[in-house]
C-alpha cells in the first residue's frame, strides 16, 4: 500500500464539520435534532469511506466491469447522494447548514477550504511516474491552485479587504474544478465510450487505494462544501438586498 494523506484528510473533514456543528449548537443557533442529522450524515460518510476502502482494497476498482462503467460519473456521486438528499428532504437540515455556515467566520472557512493545496501530492506522483500524468495537470494543479487562492482569500477577508461577493465565486470555480469538470475528465482515460487519453501510468491509477478515497469520498465532499456555501452567502446576498430595498421603499413612502 502506497502513503497517502487521503484517510488523515477525510479525518480531518470530519473533526471540522463536527466542531463548527457543536460550537453552533453550543451557540443555541441549531437545535439538538440539526445536531443529530449532521452526526447521522457524517456517520453515513464513514460506513461508506469503510465501504469504499474495502472495494479499493480488494481489487474491484481495478476490474475491467468497473473501469469500463464510467465511474467517475456515478461513484463520485455517492457521498453527495448522502448528503444531498437528506438536504432536499429536510428543511430543518437546510436551516441548520444555514446557521452553521452564518455562525462559522468566513474566513474560516475558506482556510479550511486551502487544505485543498494538499492536490500537490498528486501531482509530485504525476511527474515521478506514480500517477496518471493527464489528471495531475488538469485538474489536480488547477486544484492545488484552488487551494492557494483560498488560504489568499481567508486573509485578505479577516482583514476585511475581499467581501462575501469574493468568496461567492471562488466556492463557485472550487465546486466546478472538482465537481462536473474532473467527474468527466476521469473517465477519458479509462477503458469505455469515453476513453481517449492513452498514457501510462494510466487514469487507472485514481482508483488504486488508498487514491480511490479521493474520487470516491474526499474530494467530493470538498465540492459539497464550495457549493453548499455559495449557496448560502448568495441567498444571504439576496436577502441583504430585499432588505435595503423595503428600507429605501419605507423611506420614500415615509418622505
């Protein structure tokens, strides 16, 4: 088995997700039930990181069935089934994010988001021969460049020079870098309808374990994050905006 910060990362996923949900409910800003879901769903995550290391482990991401099907348009979309349809049934779960990413300092988050500078790990493999040499330039320097751009952004938002329209965007190209632009790119170098870019070591490699974690857990969640908070500060945007409208419409009225 290769050295891989991957498990470490999707610890680390965990133990912020959980902190920032605690220090909210602590706050009185979610109640025990929001607490719950988001323990649930992290719970879910685990048995299926489990789940996924043990298919990693035992060959079946290298079998040709596997390969062939197209995976990084279906296992990629796992973890955000997870999260995501719990978040379209439940609007206490919705309100819930709400409050946890109104009540996380901005800037915190996107630090958190910079661990995403970890990508240059894959990419030393790419250049050494370890690791499909395609997917490291394509997506995992934009990706490692992502991460730079954050931990730029989380400073010059505590110091109050970028604002919320900022971070908007740069969750929007984060989500998009690893979301539908790398959920398509995997699968050209992979035997199947798709298959284009010969190369060797092949893309194959993104679904030897331990690297299978990232495709089919870490980084998808990653990409939940970038959307579930732009989400979130557009809304936040759009109800600032009403705001300011009603008021300069109760000073005219009033005038």
């Amino acid at each position: 088995m290769k050295f891989s910060m991957l498990p470490l990362l999707y610890l680390i996923q965990c133990v912020v997700i959980y902190r920032v949900t605690r220090n909210t409910y602590d706050s009185g800003q979610i109640s025990a039930l929001q607490k719950k879901q988001i323990v649930l769903i992290l719970a879910a995550l685990t048995l299926w990181g489990g789940l996924s290391t043990y298919l990693g482990m035992g060959g079946y991401y290298q079998s040709e069935g596997f390969l062939s099907s197209l995976p990084g348009l279906w296992i990629t979309q796992i973890p955000v089934l997870i999260v995501m349809i719990p978040w379209m049934a439940s609007k206490t779960l919705r309100q819930g994010i709400d409050k946890i990413i109104d009540q996380t300092p901005l800037y915190l988050i996107m630090g958190f988001e910079g661990l995403r500078v970890l990508a240059i790990g894959g990419i030393i493999k790419g250049y050494t021969g370890e690791f499909s040499s395609f997917f490291s330039k394509v997506v995992g320097i934009p990706d490692f460049l992502y991460g730079v751009t954050t931990l730029i952004a989380a400073v010059l938002i505590y110091r109050g020079v970028w604002k919320e329209r900022s971070a908007i965007i740069i969750n929007l190209i984060g989500f998009l870098i690893v979301g539908p632009i790398a959920m398509v790119l995997i699968n050209v170098g992979l035997p199947g309808p798709l298959y284009m870019i010969e190369e060797s070591p092949s893309l194959k490699t993104i679904f030897e374990f331990p690297m299978a974690l990232a495709p089919t857990l870490v980084v998808p969640i990653f990409a939940m994050i970038n959307l579930l908070v732009a989400l979130r500060l557009m809304k936040r945007q759009r109800s600032d905006r009403a705001k300011e409208r009603n008021g300069a419409l109760a000073l005219n009225s009033n005038g």
